[in-house]
C-alpha cells in the first residue's frame, strides 16, 4: 500500500521551523495571503512547532504558508469544544470519548472516477508528505468561529495524484463509520456514515487542506484525526473529519447535513452573512474566548481568493 508521488505534490524545498511561540501573535505574518501565491521565502522560517501543541501527539515539522495576524484560538477550546456526532451530540462529548478512535494504522481509498485509484497508509504519507502550516477561520454555522493553525497538505495535489477522468465532475468524502469505535453511531442523528463533497474546482481551489495537524502535532482524535478536510471560505460541517475514502463523482454526492436538513443546510454550505439560516441570522460570530460579536465576513473573509468560483450562481438558490 503506497501513494504515488507525482511532482504536482511537491512543494519547493520544505523549511523546518522549530519553536512556536503560538501566543506571541505579532510575530505571526500580518494579513492573509493566497495559497500558491506566497513566495516561498516569505512563507519559510514563522512557523512554529513548540510544545504548546497537543500533549502526547506525534510532532509534524511544516512550512508555513497562510497566516493571519488573528490571535489562534487556545488549544483547550481547539481540541475540548468539537461537533463530532459520531462521539456525542454535546460539544465536549468528542474530547471525552474520542480516544476510542485508533487513527492508526489508517487506510485512506481515493478512487471512483480516475485514471490512478490510490490507498493511501496514513503514517507513511504523513511521514514523506511536504507539510504546510495554515492558519485559517473555521466559521460553524451555529455562530461561533475559532482560529486554528492547521497542518497538512492541500486538497489539489491528492486530486491531481488520482488524475480524475473528465467525466468527474464532484468530489465526495466519506468519514469512518464503526460502532466499536464511535459510540454516537448508536444515535441515529444522522445517516452514517458522515459524508460531504466538494465540486471538482473548489477541490482543487488552492485553500482547500487535508489537515492532519494542529498546533504543530498530529490531529487529537476529537478534532478528525487522521485526516480530516479544512475548506476555510465554507461553514465548519463541511471540514469532515477521519476520512476514510475520497471518490470522484459525475453527480453532486448528497451530504450528510442537507440530507438531515434539506432546507437548512445545502450542498455549497459557503458562509454568506446575507443569507440567514431558516432559525437564525447568520450575519454575526463570536469567537471562541471573545464576548463581543463580530460580523461574519462574506466567504469567511476569503472571497478575494473564491468569489470568482460562483460567478453567475445564484447563491441564496445554490446555498
Ligand atoms: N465530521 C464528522 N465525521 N462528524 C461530524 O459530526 N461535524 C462537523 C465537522 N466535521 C462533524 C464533522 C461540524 S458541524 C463542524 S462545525 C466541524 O467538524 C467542527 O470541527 P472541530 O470540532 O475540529 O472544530
């Protein structure tokens, strides 16, 4: 079992960075910069792997190539303040129940519709994968965000690996469902398995990340590990977590929250302040450790980089 590395993978020479200094954000790179845009030389040498990351996690050396000049939301609320149904409806269920999950050894299947189905070995790829570091908003559609430094690789060079054939149109992702594992799955809150997609060109859009980190260390269980999706311009829900097949569809592949909730969830599920949840506005957000509400940002302050993928869509129709 192996993945094939293909050179669209690659990223120039990886740049280790030692040592964060996760709370001193003013060291952190000021503003946001678009995926592939960043010249390398301004990305090497901010990221940090400090040992405020998650206690007991494997460490992860990576390059980073997003930042934000936002305080990153403190680990405890990161890993202690989670939506994974598959361990509980409550928000600190997953911390609780979670280390019933054995990420690994773990199989990831990439298939469907390509030229080179894969099967990937989690710990190996993670172990040669060129990692990034990306600090980016998880907006969750309930109304509160956080700022998570993740690592990971992007979405595109996995997709370009497989090489999908032209008639793939969706990318769809499937979460593990073992009852032995996840006591939730018991709950019939959902159809499991946890299932999500993407179209092919917001799969291959820059921002789009396999995490398999955070704060510098593997993902703890809670928050999706091993690999979990990260899609930062669309609300949290669609950032599935512990992926164990990604397929390449010709149809739009139904996900698991607009099936539970047609009218309340759709497939794009992209963060629009203007188009309010039928329950509640979704026009502001508390972050997690602020009192005050902000205003929740068109495509979660990442349209400069995304708007031009839904031109000419209608999104309170397609939302
Ligand atoms: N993935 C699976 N498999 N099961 C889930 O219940 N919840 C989603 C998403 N991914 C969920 C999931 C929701 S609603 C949110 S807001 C984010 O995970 C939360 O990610 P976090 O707990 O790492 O902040």
């Amino acid at each position: 079992m192996f993945v094939h590395d293909r050179p669209a993978w690659r990223l120039p020479e990886r740049a280790v960075t030692p040592e964060a200094q996760w709370l001193d954000r003013r060291k952190l790179v000021a503003g946001m910069m678009a995926a592939g845009l960043l010249p390398a030389a301004a990305a090497a040498g901010t990221a940090k792997t400090g040992d405020a990351g998650p206690a007991g996690l494997p460490r992860l050396d990576a390059r980073r190539t997003i930042a934000t000049d936002e305080t990153p939301t403190p680990l405890a609320a990161v890993a202690g303040y989670n939506n994974f149904y598959e361990f509980g409806l409550g928000k600190d269920d997953p911390a609780r129940n979670a280390h019933r999950l054995k990420p690994s050894p773990w199989t990831v299947t990439v298939g469907g519709l390509v030229k080179q189905p894969l099967t990937i070995d989690v710990d190996r790829w993670i172990a040669r994968a060129p990692l990034e570091e990306r600090i980016y908003r998880l907006r969750c559609v309930e109304g509160w965000s956080m700022v998570i430094p993740w690592v990971g690789v992007p979405l595109a060079g996995l997709v370009k690996a497989a090489e999908p054939l032209g008639s793939a149109n969706y990318v769809r992702f499937t979460t593990l469902a073992d009852k032995g594992q996840m006591p939730g799955l018991r709950v019939p809150a959902l159809d499991w398995p946890y299932r999500e997609g993407l179209r092919l060109d917001e799969a291959m859009h820059p921002l789009s990340f396999l995490a398999v980190g955070l704060y510098g260390r593997r993902l703890p269980n809670q928050n999706g590990a091993p690999l979990r999706l990260v899609v930062p311009w669309k609300y949290g829900f669609k950032s599935i977590k512990s992926i164990v097949a990604i397929d390449f569809v010709e149809r739009q592949p139904k996900t698991s929250w607009a099936m539970a909730q047609p009218r309340e969830y759709g497939f794009y599920s992209n963060v629009n302040p203007d188009m309010p949840h039928p329950r509640w506005s979704q026009a502001t957000e508390r972050r997690i450790g602020e009192f005050r509400k902000r205003p929740t940002l068109v495509f979660n302050g990442y349209a400069e980089e995304v708007a031009h993928l839904y031109r000419g869509m209608d999104l309170k129709r397609f939302f």
